[in-house]
C-alpha cells in the first residue's frame, strides 16, 4: 500500500462503524423478512460473534430461477463462489468425489442478495417482496 491509498483508508476508518452498523440493520430486515420463504436457507450469526455481513449469502435449490426473477425486476444479485474448491484443478488431487460433501452441492445454491451501506430499508424491502413474490410464484415448485 502507497501513502496515498494509506491516507483514503484512514479517511474510511472514521466512518466504518457506521457502515457496519448499516449493514448489519439491513441483514437484520433481510431476517424478518425471509425467515420461513421458500426454502431459503438463511445466514446464521452467532452470539459470541458480531458479523459484520460483507455479503449476505442465502442458500436455496432454486437458486438460478429467483436470481432472474430478481435480475427482471432490476434487482442484482450476486454468484461469488461458482465453483466448490473441491472441483477446482488444483484440489484435483485431494478432490472429495462424494456429492454428500456440502461443497460439492453449495456451489449451485448460493445466491448473494444486495447489501450494503448504501441501502435504505425501501431497497431491502424491494429485495424481500422480490424472494417472498417468486416463491409465491413458485409455491408448486418449490415443493418439489
């Protein structure tokens, strides 16, 4: 790191917490608002940690189905892990064969949702009514 990057990262730190605390008020709504939808697995932050929510990582079977029911409402997703370590090259020669292995089937159900310091509670609602809509939708579906 330069001098110049070093002197924009102090000018941040001030205002860190703040953008903590944002984050975590919207993953707090996302948790309201999600818990029991579809079979959406949801984050878990526990007590004895204070998760500062980077990303908000959901888990669900239909994952490439709601993420174009979202991106069609102008609702941005993200896929930040596409490929399970297990499956990479360079793991080949310690590759877990074995479906059962949870890496091996997270890779096609997570889904990141939109977070940030930058969001309201209107935008997290958006993205809420957004996952609550395509699982109405999906009902039948998403029984299967």
């Amino acid at each position: 790191m330069d001098g110049l990057q070093g002197a924009v990262l102090s000018a941040k730190l001030a205002h860190l917490d703040t953008w903590v605390a944002q984050r975590r008020e919207i993953a707090a709504r996302y948790q309201r608002g999600l818990a029991g939808v579809g079979d959406l697995v949801l984050p878990v932050a526990r007590e004895w940690a204070r998760h500062v929510y980077h990303l908000y990582v959901v888990r669900t079977r239909f994952r490439d189905e709601l993420r174009e029911f979202l991106k069609a409402r102008d609702i941005e997703t993200g896929i930040h892990y596409p490929i399970a370590l297990p499956k990479l090259a360079a793991y080949r020669y310690c590759r877990q064969a074995s479906e059962d292995f949870f890496a091996n089937s997270a890779d096609r159900e997570l889904l990141s949702l939109p977070i940030g310091d930058h969001m309201a509670d209107a935008d997290a609602d958006e993205v809420i009514g957004g996952c609550r809509d395509f699982f109405a939708v999906a009902r039948t579906v998403a029984r299967t």
